[in-house]
C-alpha cells in the first residue's frame, strides 16, 4: 500500500508482511501481518515505530511518497524488537542527520543489535519535544511486553502511537481503519496477538492503560493491525478485559488421545457442559497450534483439560499447552480434568497438580482405565456439569 495521510501531516508509511510463516518464530501467521510506521511531518519530521529488515525498501519507498528519507529529522524507536527496529541499519545510512530517540533502557540494546551509538538519545517520561506545527510527547510504558518500550502522543491531533499495546495479528486487507472493517472478524487475530505475545505481562498493560487514560486521544495508531479513529475506546476496553483475564462463562475444553479413549470421554465431558447450560469449544491438541490453544483458553473462565498418561505423565501436547500457559501467566481458570491410561494413572494426578500450581481452581476430575465404560462416561459428563456450574454461577 502507499502512504495515507490519517490526520492532517501524520502518514501511515508502514507494509504488510504476508510471507513470514511464524511471528517470532513461533506463532502462525496465516492472515499475515502489518508492520505500522509513521511519519509526523510539521517543520521538523518524524518517524515513529519501523519495519522488520526485509521491508526496509518498501518502507522508504513510502517515507519517499511524503519526503526524501535524508530530511527526517528524528526516528522514535518505542520498541525495540527487530519487528519495528530491522530498517535502523539502513535509515541510519539514508537519514544521517536524524537523531535517534528511545527509551534510556533501549540504549544498551540499540548498540547491541545495532552497533548504533551514536546520533541517539534516551528520552524522559514525559518528555516534549516541539516539531514545528507537531508536539510529540513520549511515556515510558515498561513491560509491554519488553523492558524499554514507550508510547509516542502527537499533542495537536491527539493520536497515539503505542507501538505493540492495542495491536493485533492479520495484515491491513485493502484497510487501515476500524470504521471500515466488521472489527469483529478481526478479534480473535487481535485475541491471538495479544494473549501469545503481551499476555505475559498483562499488568504492566493494565498500568499503562492507567498511564494513558487521561490523554485526549481521538485515534490509537498501533504497530500492527488496524489504526482505531471511530472507536478507539473499544480496543482499549478489549486489551482491558484480556489482561484482567476474566474469560467469557463458557469452558474450553482441549484434549489429546492416542487411541480415542480421551477422545470419547471429552465428548461425554462436552455433553455435560452443554447440559448444563454453558457453550463449550472443544480442540484436540496433537491437530490445533498451541498458538490457538492459548488464545481459546484466554477466551473462556472454564478450562477443561484431558490427557492420557504418557511415559507416566502428561500427554506431551498438552504437557506443552500447560507450560506455555504457565510461562503467559494465565489465571483465574475454573479447571476440570480427565484421562484415559493403560496400566498406571498419572496424567490425571499431574494435571491437578499443574492446574493447582497455577492458582486455578480445579472442580472436578475423571481418570479411567483403558476404554472408557458407561460409568466412566456419566462421571464424565457430571465433570462437565461441575464446570458449566461453576462457570455460570461465577
Ligand atoms: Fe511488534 Fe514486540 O514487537
């Protein structure tokens, strides 16, 4: 896409990316990416935020639309993850003059990934710096989601810039605004970003909400995703809700299987949940990226886990899921879980205990041996009733 101007002398200069296959290496990128930039023009010009290093050229190409890359003035680096910092190198070469300003806490790492030393300065928490005709003013939000972040506000159009917070997974098809989309198709990839890449450090979201929330914003323009002009409270309220982790008074219910034993007895467990008044999703573990995984357990207040044993303990998928979920620091799970083993228990056991290091609250339990009987069955479905009624009544 070329630049678009959003607000009189601000211009989104950023590129989708839809050919990197995992975000950080990690996480699927089936509907792609945006990397956001931005160019705050008044007697002086700023950039704010990058690309990563294989878009440098598509990005100067848009810089080149607006002004000649040699007259910025300033690049503002609020994050310093290669995904918006990858073009430093080369804006370096093209923009010599233009001073580099960041956190004092990126300093360190713009020399270590860099070499950049030079030509930089570390920026205070609150700090003004006058354009000409612009006035950016710059936040320290540490820990959304690294050390050294900040959030840039452009003072007379009262735009925020806050690199990764309020951003979302899912390159700009044909759009950059949230009035021109159903912004609900566009949740779950905002849900996915969040929860996989932030979800970490959902207080320091929490706190720089607070930070934030006495500014006169007319338009959130995030690093990723879309740029938020007609309801921008609405995104604040989303990430708000997410890192409160409340989940949705519905259960989640992932499961792995072998031979299918876990597989029938996470149906009776879906049937019981469903019985007893609450929607359940169900996912099978070996098939669904523990990307989505986490997304769909971030969803809902209900967890509802099921493994059979393996090597005497959890199903590896799920052992997996567990652990990311314990690295992304989810709480507040009302939590169930079951599972199948051939001569000696042990999922089971360690799921409680797994679920219980996790401070969730777990409900109910169902281990059984080899196929599952009607017995095992009904006391799978009564697991999914204790769920569901635990859920709803909160
Ligand atoms: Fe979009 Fe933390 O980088």
């Amino acid at each position: 896409m070329p630049h678009i101007e959003l607000r009189p002398g601000i211009h989104w200069v950023g590129v989708n990316d839809r050919v990197t296959d995992l975000f950080e290496g990690l996480w699927p990128l089936p509907s792609g990416v945006s990397y956001n930039a931005y160019l705050v023009v008044g007697k002086k010009a700023a950039l704010i935020d990058g690309v990563k290093a294989p878009f440098a050229e598509e990005l100067l190409e848009n810089i080149s639309q607006v002004l000649d890359p040699a007259e910025l003035d300033y690049l503002v680096v609020n994050h310093m993850e290669p995904d918006h910092s990858g073009a430093l190198p080369l804006l370096r070469r093209l923009a010599p003059k233009a001073e580099v300003l960041a956190t004092p806490a990126a300093l360190p790492m713009l020399a270590r990934f860099y070499g950049i030393t030079a030509g930089v300065r570390g920026v205070e928490d609150g700090e003004t710096l006058d354009l000409g005709g612009k006035v950016l003013k710059f936040f320290h939000i540490p820990f959304v989601h690294w050390p050294e972040t900040m959030a840039t506000y452009e003072e007379t159009e009262r735009v925020l810039f806050p690199c990764d917070a309020f951003g979302g997974f899912r390159a700009l098809d044909g759009v950059l605004y949230d009035d021109q989309v159903d912004v609900r198709e566009y949740e779950d990839e905002i849900l996915r970003y969040f929860s996989n890449i932030v979800g970490m450090h959902t207080r320091p979201v929490l706190k720089a909400i607070d930070k934030l929330a006495g500014l006169p914003i007319e338009v959130i323009a995030p690093s990723h995703g879309l740029i938020w002009r007609k309801d921008p409270g609405h995104i604040v309220e989303l990430y708000s809700r997410w890192a409160r982790m409340e989940g949705r008074p519905e259960a989640t219910l992932i499961y792995g299987s072998m031979y299918g034993h876990t597989r029938l007895m996470a149906e009776a467990v879906a049937r019981g949940v469903r019985a007893a008044g609450a929607a359940v999703r169900v996912l099978d573990a070996s098939r669904v990226h523990v990307s989505y995984l986490i997304r769909e357990a971030w969803k809902r207040k209900g967890l509802i886990i099921g493994a059979p044993t393996y090597d005497g303990g959890i199903f590896p998928p799920l052992e997996r899921l567990l652990r990311m979920l314990e690295r992304k620091r989810l709480k507040g799970r009302v939590v169930g879980v079951f599972g199948s083993y051939a001569w000696h228990g042990g999922a089971v056991r360690k799921l409680v205990e797994q679920a219980e290091k996790l401070g969730w609250q777990v409900v109910g339990e169902a281990g059984f041996q080899g196929a599952p009987t009607p017995e095992d069955l009904a006391a799978g479905e009564a697991l999914g009733r204790e769920v569901a009624r635990h859920v709803r009544e909160g």
